[in-house]
C-alpha cells in the first residue's frame, strides 16, 4: 500500500509539473526589447557611479600628497634661505678680512635700532658669552658701522658713526693724507674738520685713520658731500660726509677684534 500511494504521489507531481510549465508566462519579444535600454542604462549608471567614487578617492589621495609635498617643499626653501644666508655671512667675513682687517671676532645679526631720531645706536645678538668687548669696531663689506658701547652677556649696543656722541679719526683715501675727527651729525651724516691746508673736495672717500687708537685704519667712513665756505676766521676747513653705510637697513654685522 505504501509503494502505490508514493507511486500515485510521484506521478501527481509529475503531471503538475507538465501543466505549470505548459502554461508558464513567457514575455513577449517587444516586451524584452523595451526592457533591454533600461537595463543598459542601469549597468552604465552603476559604472558611472563605480567611476566617479574612484575618482573622488583618487583625487584625495592627490590633494594629500600634495600637501605633505608643499609642506617639504616649504621645509626645504627655508633650510635654502638659511644656508644663503650663512653663505652671505661667510662672504662678508671673507672679504672684511681681506680688505679691511685680518682679525674679524665674527658675524653679528641687528636684533633691534634705537627709534629716536636723534641717535643711532644698535643691539646685536652676540655679547661677552661670544667674546664681545668694549670699543670693538663693527664694519660691513661697505664700511664702517661704529663701535661696541655697551656689552650684556648674550647682546651688545653699537654706536654708529651718525649718532652725535661717536667721534672717529678720518683722513684722504689713497695716502693723500690730512688728518680730520668726524663726529656724528643726527640723523645721517657726519661732519668732520681738516686743517685748512687739506685739499679736501666734493667726492672725496674718506677712511679711518689711527687717531684714537680704536679702529683699523683704511676702513671707508664715507663720502665727502659738501665742503663748507671757510671765514676769515677759521682755522679748520669743515666737511659735510655721506656714510659709506646706511645703519637704518643693515641686518649682519661683523665684529673687529680692534687694534
């Protein structure tokens, strides 16, 4: 009884099986033809999304290594500018003592200028820790700056040549002799007094002699700009100078050991 009722079972499904597929919906050919566009443009849809999520991946990836590149870059142009800038420093000491004086202490930089117009005096960022003593010159490539005034342990004060309380022994360059004192005329010039016999002229450069003692000599002060008329009167023929440097845009000095 078991085997025929599982036979009649089995041949029910079977014919079940025959109807459904006999009378299964089959869509029509126009119908697959109207569906095949949409499908189509779903699968270009889908790449066009896949597309531009890839793109917009790629793109961060760029804009970061961009950034760490710029960030280098910046790192890299500021080690430049310091080792220019080293390299300038070296120049100058090379050429101060070669045409200057042989006995440069070392380079000093122009930390801060005295604002009043009617001095003209400098802090430097070098001081006694760096071997830095009273009355030592200070020159650039140009000419003389002036002298150490005041010294701290990490700065120290120059006073200019323009201030009014510098004084410096002056004479012709190329030995042509005449002795002068140039004392410091605020805000930038410097006025100094010859012997009426010095020819002095309009154009003149004039250099440190050894009058006092401080600074070497042969160092360009400045220029004659002016000579003054001379009175019945007067025993000294008087000088209007343009310094050979302009302290107001200095930035690296070098120190002198002095005489």
């Amino acid at each position: 009884m078991k085997a025929r009722a599982a036979l009649l079972t089995l041949l029910g499904l079977l014919a079940l099986s025959m109807v459904t597929t006999r009378f299964q919906v089959v869509p029509p050919g126009a119908l697959r033809a109207g569906i095949a566009p949409l499908s189509r443009l779903s699968v270009v849809a889908a790449d066009n999304v896949r597309r531009a999520y890839q793109t917009l991946v790629t793109e961060r990836q760029l804009a970061s290594q961009v950034g760490t590149l710029q960030k280098e870059n910046d790192v890299l142009r500021q080690r430049n500018e310091l080792l220019t800038r080293e390299v300038a420093r070296l120049r100058q000491v090379v050429k101060i003592t070669t045409t200057q004086a042989p006995n440069a202490l070392g380079i000093a930089q122009v930390v801060a200028v005295d604002p009043s117009p009617l001095l003209a005096r400098l802090d430097l960022n070098k001081g006694a820790r760096d071997g830095v003593r009273l009355r030592m010159p200070v020159t650039v490539p140009r000419g003389l700056v002036g002298q150490i005034t005041d010294v701290s342990a990490n700065h120290a004060t120059v006073l200019a040549l323009v201030d009014p309380e510098s004084t410096v022994g002056v004479t012709l360059q190329g030995s042509r002799g005449g002795r002068g004192v140039a004392r410091g005329v605020p805000p930038d010039r410097l006025r100094a007094d010859f012997s009426r016999s010095v020819p002095v002229k309009v154009g003149d450069v004039l250099v440190t002699n050894s009058l006092g003692g401080v600074f070497p000599v042969g160092i360009p002060v400045g220029t004659v700009e002016k000579v003054l008329p001379l009175g019945p009167n007067d025993i000294n023929r008087r000088v209007i100078i343009k310094p050979a440097v302009d302290v107001g845009v200095v930035e690296d000095v070098t120190i002198l050991e002095g005489l």
